[in-house]
C-alpha cells in the first residue's frame, strides 16, 4: 500500500512537471538491437503501468513484426492504417491509434474495463518491411516520426516507441523523436555489446539531430534471482564502470507470467497484477519516474 501511495505522489508530481512547457509529453524509445532482451514486453508493461497512474499514454509499434501489436490486440488485428503508413505519410497517426480494452471480448463487446486499464496503441505490420527503403530516400527520412508524433504529442503524458532488434530506419527515427530512451538488456555474457552498440548509435544520433535525448536508464530482464548468477554480477559491474551506477534501473526477474500474458493478449497489469514481474515492472517505472521529475528540476 505504502508503495502505491507513494507511486501515486511521484505520479502527481510528474504530472505536474509535465504541464510546464519543458515537457508536455516524455517520447521515450525503447532500444536493443540485440533480439528477445524484453524491448517489446518492457514496452508495454511499463505503458500500462503509467496508464493505470492516470496519465495519457500512446504506444508506437515501430517493429516490422508487430509484437507489440499482437501483444495488445491478439494475431488476427485487421489495421486501417500502421505505423509504416504514418511515417510514409499516406495515413495521418491519429487515424491510426487503435485501443486496447482489456475486457473486450473477441465479438468486439463493449469493454467495462475502467478507462485507466485502456492503452492507445499505434500498430506495426510486416508490410513495414518493404517500407524500409522507401522511407529512407524521403528527404529528412531521420525526422520523419518526430514530425509524424507533433500533432498528438499534447493529448499524452508519454509515448513510448517499441523498436525492432536492429540499428536500422525504424531504430533510428526513433532515437531522433525520443526525448529519452531506455535500452533493456539480458544479463547474459554479451549483453554490454548490445548495450554499447545503441549506446554508440544514440550518441550519433544526438550529435547530428536530437542533442537532448537523454539515456534514462539501462535495466536487466529475464533476471534469475535464485541462482547466484555471477554473469550477471560481471555484466553490471561492466556497465557501471563505464556508465556510471546511476545509469541503472531496477532489474525485472524471470517470470512466465508475462509469456501467458502476451498469449492471452493482455498486459502483465491486467493479467497478473501480483505476479513478481509487475511487481518488478513497477519498481522500474518508480525509478524511471524519479528520473524524469530529476531531469525536470535540472
Ligand atoms: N522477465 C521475463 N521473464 C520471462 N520471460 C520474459 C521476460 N521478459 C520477456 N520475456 C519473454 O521473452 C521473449 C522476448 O521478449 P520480447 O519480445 O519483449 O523481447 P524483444 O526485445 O522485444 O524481442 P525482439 O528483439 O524480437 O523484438 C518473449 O517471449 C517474452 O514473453
Ligand atoms: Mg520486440
């Protein structure tokens, strides 16, 4: 209990840090190009975890596979448009946010789920592939979803933008309509690689086009507490010493909980709200909300 009230103030306070003209809304991107370190649950659950705090959230699928979509809408989701189409410009983003409901059932029943249990998302398609290239022959393809985002940028609190397992386009428009970005890593023998490869990238990307985008944190998934896991020991210690302690975030344990989650197409906060993972899930979202009300005081 005390742990939620106390959420619930550093949520009120990030509220009201975000009605100054600094930041209206936090974009923050959520990087690995290493495959399956938690980018696309991290993304969700920690979406829905602010959801539920009361603040406007959207979501951005920016992965050709669409996992987050899946994850939020189940595989058999017909889109009217998606985030390639929004970024080639043929379908503006408002007309593209899709809603998750968690009470919904697959006639499409109107939901009694309450509002803060509600996520806007933005889908992927695989079609987004054969975007790639097209996309990066558009004149200031880089800045292509920062502007895309400007319109909803003031109806939410936080954009969280799911990318895909590389350092290619849909990466890379990210980090440069990010105002910060997390970057989840497994901790497993070659994670400080994956971690200083977009570490390298973001860096490039803020001397060329985004100076302000800001490294919210660094945090492990998949953690095995039970067992004493020296690779992981070995690996922080590694980060730490060449990013600073404070550069890491709470660490979320291994839990199938969230598998069972995204197969029932639902959020870790819906499907199993006591689980160790949602309980790790909002740990992290404290830290990085004490984050962001730190960066607003700087
Ligand atoms: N803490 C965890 N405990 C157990 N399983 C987890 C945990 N975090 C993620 N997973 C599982 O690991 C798999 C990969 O996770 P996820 O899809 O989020 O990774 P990703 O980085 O987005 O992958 P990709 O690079 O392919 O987009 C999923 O099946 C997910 O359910
Ligand atoms: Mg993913």
């Amino acid at each position: 209990m005390a742990n939620n009230v106390s959420l619930l103030n550093l949520s009120i306070i990030v509220r009201m840090a975000n009605n100054s003209e600094a930041h209206n809304c936090w974009v923050i991107a959520v990087a690995n190009n290493k495959g399956g370190v938690g980018k696309t649950t991290s993304t969700v659950a920690i979406g829905s975890i602010l959801r539920s705090m009361g603040h406007r959230v959207l979501l951005c699928d920016l992965d050709p596979q669409g996992n987050l979509t899946t994850h939020l809408a189940g595989s058999n989701l017909e889109v009217s448009g998606h985030m390639g189409d929004v970024l080639a410009g043929s379908v503006p983003i408002t007309e593209a946010i899709l809603t998750y409901e968690p009470g919904k059932d697959a006639s499409g029943a109107l939901s009694k789920a309450p509002e803060a249990a509600q996520l806007d998302f933005v889908p992927a398609s695989y079609e987004m592939n054969m975007f790639e290239s097209g996309l990066q022959k558009k004149n200031g393809y880089a800045t292509l979803l920062r502007t895309a985002l400007r319109p909803v940028r003031p109806h939410y609190d936080f954009i969280l933008l799911d990318t895909p397992p590389s350092l290619q386009t849909y990466t890379i428009v990210s980090l440069v309509a990010a105002d910060g970005y997390l970057i989840p890593a497994e901790p497993e023998k070659f994670s400080y690689d994956g971690v200083k490869a977009v570490m390298e990238a973001a860096e490039n990307v803020k001397d060329r086009l985004n100076p302000g985008l800001l490294l919210l944190g660094i945090f492990f998934t998949c953690y095995n507490a039970d067992i004493r896991n020296v690779t992981h020991k070995l690996v922080v210690e590694q980060i730490e010493k060449n990013y600073g302690a404070e550069s890491i975030l709470p660490s979320v344990r291994k839990d199938a909980a969230l598998v069972k989650a995204q197969v029932n197409a639902q959020t870790i906060q819906h499907f199993a709200p006591d689980s160790r993972a949602a309980v790790d899930y909002h740990e992290l979202t404290a830290q990085l909300l004490t984050r962001l009300v730190q960066e607003h005081v700087d």
